[in-house]
C-alpha cells in the first residue's frame, strides 16, 4: 500500500498516512481530529537509456548536407583546404 502525505485543513499538521488506492483522499488528523485532505507532489522524472541528444529533435532543414548534395568543386578536390 503506498504512503500519502496529508495536511489538516484545521491546524495544519501535515502526516503520512498509508491507504489503499481505492480509499478516498480524505482521513482524521490525529491531533484535532479535524478533516485533513492529501497533498499532492509532483513525481520525479527518470531518464533511462542511451539519453537524449540536440539531433533527435532537429527538423529536415538543420541536417548536414550528405555526399550527394556536394557541389561538383567540393568531389572534384578543389574546395579550399590542402
């Protein structure tokens, strides 16, 4: 059963408490006795795999330019570095 943190709408206590996920998101605060509602968090994010890289988001237009696409001076040898 998983363990829920709670805060009382009338002291503000807040507590752990483990329910059911079928249970509804209200419980006793064990202080005042007063109605205390769930506290939602936000869950933690985990990257698993080889990770995430600038390509794997480019559009067609960012890509360099393959061998096909290479002017005829750039084959040819005569493109500027010896």
């Amino acid at each position: 059963m998983p363990t829920y943190l709670y805060r009382c709408l009338n002291c503000q206590l807040r507590f752990e408490l483990r329910q059911s996920f079928h249970d509804k998101p209200i419980a006793d605060c064990p202080e005042c006795k007063g109605i205390a509602r769930r506290i939602f968090s936000p869950v933690p994010i985990l990257f698993k795999g080889p990770g995430f890289y600038v390509t794997d988001s480019r559009g067609d237009g960012d890509r360099k330019p393959d061998s096909e696409s290479l002017t005829k001076k750039d084959k040819a040898g005569g493109g500027g570095d010896p």
